[in-house]
C-alpha cells in the first residue's frame, strides 16, 4: 500500500494496473477514516482487483464559515486503515495540486442541489462536482463507491455521471453506525461528552420515523413533525433541516407516494450532523 501526493504517480500506477488487465476501484474520501468509510473500501476490495481511496479535505465543498481548517486529519491512521482493509493505494494531495493557480473550470449542477444541504451550504455540491469529476479523470476507475450517509451526495453524483456520460458504475453503500446508533462521522470528534450523548437525538428520530412509515404513515408532515418534535425536546440540539423529499428530484413531497428520502441536518452545539433514511429500506 502506497501513499502519494502527486497526480502523476497515480496516473502512472493506475496506467501500470491497467497494463496487466486489471479493475479499479475508486473510494473518494476527506480522510480521518472511520468504520463507514472502511465499508467503502471493504466493497471496492471486493469488486476490483485494485482500490484507490482519495484522502482530501477539499477546500471547494467548504462554505467561509464552515470548518475547513479545524477538520480532523491524521494521515498515518489513514494509512493503516486503508491497508487493513484491503486498498492499495492513498492519493493524498494538496490543495495547490488538486488546484493550480488560475484553476477556473467547474462542475456545477442545477437541479437536486436546490433543497436539503444544498440550501444550508450554497457552494457546497459545486465543490464535490469539481473534485469529484477531477478524481474521476484522474484515477478512471471503473467503480467509485460512496455512502448513503450523504444520501443527497449520491444522488448528484449518479446525476453527473448520468448527465457527463462518465463510463463509472457507481455504489451506494449503507450507513454505518455506532452501537448506540450515531451515524459515524469524522466530524463526530468534534463532539464533547454531553453533545456526544445530545446527539442520538438524530439516530432516534430515523427510528421514530422509519416506524411511522413501517407502519403505514403516508402524511409526511405527520412523520416529520414527530421526528422534530424528539430532536426539540433536547435543548443541545438546534434543527437546520428535517425533510421528505422524492428520490429522484430532491424536492419536497406531502404524500409517501413514491420512493423517498427523510433526510435530516441538526447542530448539536456547533457540529453540524446529518442522517437519514430512504423510504424504499424501511
Ligand atoms: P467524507 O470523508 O465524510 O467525505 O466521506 C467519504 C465517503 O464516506 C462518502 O461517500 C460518505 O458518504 C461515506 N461515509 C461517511 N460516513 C459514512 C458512514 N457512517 N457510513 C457509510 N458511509 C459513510
């Protein structure tokens, strides 16, 4: 297992592989790797002959407020996970390789972007189009593999590959979660113990949801009202978004009358964390 910092030596590995016939995966992450990104690859392992994970906090998905300079990093942990599970090689750039001076060309997308993060975070799938289009040139994988955690995440970015013709299969892998049922973030960290406690609140209003719909609820006001209705009784928290939205558009819908995503972002103090759930794994 390699670590490198430079466009050139992967294109050089890569193009290595593809001389002797074989598969590539592509695992896109901003590293402090966790269990949920180790799924990720643990899949691409399983699919491809060789795996490549991408280690970058991209400075592009980053509103001016948000915590681009606090994000967690620690490369060597990284390293070791990635090599545990089977990947082959980190592509662990910076800022200034993934964007020379003058760099002005960008992926933008204007519909499923509207609603949801992207109404919290203007510049934010901007960013993940941009960097993630270039990984995609850069590595040509044949598979690229991301989390339903950043379920609005996947969908724009099975709606630019669509939308490019990109010749990439991508997978949507399921959320992992802590015992207590936290979804796994590197942004966790940032949690104190009383936030750490404050911040099931997210994983319990999934449930209270998830069993709504389990037992017949089509009124997504209703569902979304008892989800809110849990995450404000905890006075750590503070609600950005709960929401229902169609899984094909990313607009809001009032009837569970096609297959749909509940999707939620809550501060718990200062943290911003998101989860959800689709509909149709209910
Ligand atoms: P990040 O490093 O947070 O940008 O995440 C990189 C990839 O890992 C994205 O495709 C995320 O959706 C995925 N990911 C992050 N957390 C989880 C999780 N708890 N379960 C599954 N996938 C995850």
């Amino acid at each position: 297992m390699r670590v490198v910092k430079t466009i050139d030596e992967v294109r050089r590995q890569v193009k290595e592989w593809r001389a002797q016939g074989l598969t590539v995966g592509l695992v896109p992450t901003m590293g402090y790797l966790h269990e949920g990104h180790a799924s990720l690859i643990d899949a691409s392992h399983r699919d491809n002959d060789r795996t490549v994970v991408s280690d970058f906090v991209n400075p592009m998905q980053f509103g001016p407020t948000e915590d681009l300079e606090s994000y967690p990093r620690d490369i060597e942990h990284d390293a070791a996970l990635v090599e545990a599970h089977g990947g082959d090689l980190i592509f662990h750039p910076e800022p200034e390789e993934m964007y020379h001076e003058g760099f002005s060309s960008f992926v933008d997308m204007t519909v499923l972007t509207q609603e949801l993060c992207g109404l919290s975070r203007p510049v934010h799938f901007r960013g993940v189009c941009t960097v993630v289009s270039k990984l995609f040139n850069i590595v040509k994988p044949d598979r690229a593999y991301f989390g339903k955690k950043d379920a609005q995440q996947l969908a724009v970015i099975r709606h630019m590959v669509d939308d490019l013709n990109m010749d990439i299969e991508i997978i949507g892998c399921p959320i992992i979660r802590e015992a207590d049922g936290l979804a796994k973030s590197s942004r966790n960290t940032y949690l104190n113990a009383d936030e750490r406690k404050a911040a099931l609140v997210l994983s319990q209003a999934i449930a209270i949801g998830k069993d709504m719909v389990k037992n017949g609820e089509k009124d997504c006001a209703a569902i979304i009202g008892s989800m809110k209705q849990h995450i404000e009784a905890e006075p750590l928290a503070r609600i950005d978004y709960v929401k229902i939205v169609d899984c094909a558009t990313m607009q809001q819908i009032e009837k569970l009358d096609r297959p749909a995503l509940c999707a939620m972002a809550v501060y718990i103090g200062k943290t911003r964390l998101i989860d959800n759930f689709f509909t149709e794994d209910v």
